[in-house]
C-alpha cells in the first residue's frame, strides 16, 4: 500500500459558504462511510450501486475503505459541524485488469447534491487518474440517471450505449 497521500488534501469554500474537505479516505473512515450510505435515500444507493443495497455490508464497507492510493484511489469530501466529521460525497477509482484504464464511482448526499462537491470530487478524482498515467476513465451509468449522464457530459466524457444491457449506459473519458 501506498503512503497516504496527504497532498491531496484541501479545504473548499462553496458557492453557499459552506466549508468541506476534500481528502483521500482513510481505513479508519469505515463509521463515517458507513453512516455516509446509511443515510442515502434507497434511489441514490440504487444509482450508485446500480442495485438495491438496503444496509451497507461489512465485506463492502471494508472495500471502500481500504485503498492502495494506486490502483484503488477513494476521494471523500468531509463537513464539519463542530468535533463531528460528515462525510458527504465519495468519488473512486479502481484500476481495470488492462493497467491503463480504471472504473469510476460517484455518490453525493442527498442533502448535497447541486452544491459543487461533485464537481470538486471529480476533478480531484480525474487530477490522481492523470497523475496515475491512466489512458483512459469509465463507468457504467443506469440509462435513467439522466443528472448523472449530464453531469459527466459536462467534465468531456462520451456516453455509448451498451448493447448487452440497455439499462446501462457506458461513460468514457480519455485522459
């Protein structure tokens, strides 16, 4: 595993005034991430997951929190309200088998969607791809997740149909 990657870290002010950081997660986040996706509405696990999770499982909590840095990078971004830390936004990458590509996942709050801090993830995420010499960026989007396709349009990626699963919908972005 890699050392943590501490400059990566950074405090943001948002158009509203709020203060987050957007920060790598560390294995000791497994609370807050588990809190994080126990508070998503059923429909913002569904997109993310692109299944019913109804209670986020050990065996998945320990995935996402347990990172290299390298082939599995995980950006979360974090409010404070006084001692308390919240996490509210998690975006990662995971490295393809090829070595050159990886996967990307993204989820916001509820409570935080259209505040910015997708865009701050993503950009972070995509900076640590570059920085990584990864060729390219993908994912699998649900077909009716219409903000999502809209949103990753926006950051450049083309979006192809996937002809096995018409569900889904295949985001790519070259690097």
């Amino acid at each position: 595993m890699a050392e943590y990657p501490a400059h990566l870290v950074r405090e943001h002010r948002l158009f509203d005034g709020r203060t987050v950081t957007l920060r790598p997660i560390r294995t000791e986040d497994a609370p807050l991430v588990r809190e994080f996706l126990n508070v998503l509405s059923g429909e913002s696990r569904y997109m993310r997951f692109q299944k019913w999770v109804h209670a986020p499982s050990d065996k998945l909590i320990h995935f996402l929190t347990d990172v290299d840095y390298d082939r599995h990078m995980a950006l979360v971004c974090a409010a404070r309200h006084g001692d308390h830390e919240e996490i509210v936004g998690e975006a990662r990458y995971v490295m393809n088998a090829d070595g050159k590509t990886c996967e990307l996942g993204i989820v916001i709050a509820d409570a935080w969607h259209r505040s910015g801090i997708a865009g701050l993830l993503m950009e972070g995420l995509i900076q640590a791809a570059r920085a990584r010499k990864f060729s390219t960026m993908e994912g699998l989007v649900l077909a009716g997740n219409a903000e999502m396709l809209h949103f990753v349009r926006a950051l450049g990626f083309e979006a192809h149909a996937v002809s096995e699963d018409r569900r889904t919908v295949r985001i790519v972005k070259k690097l």
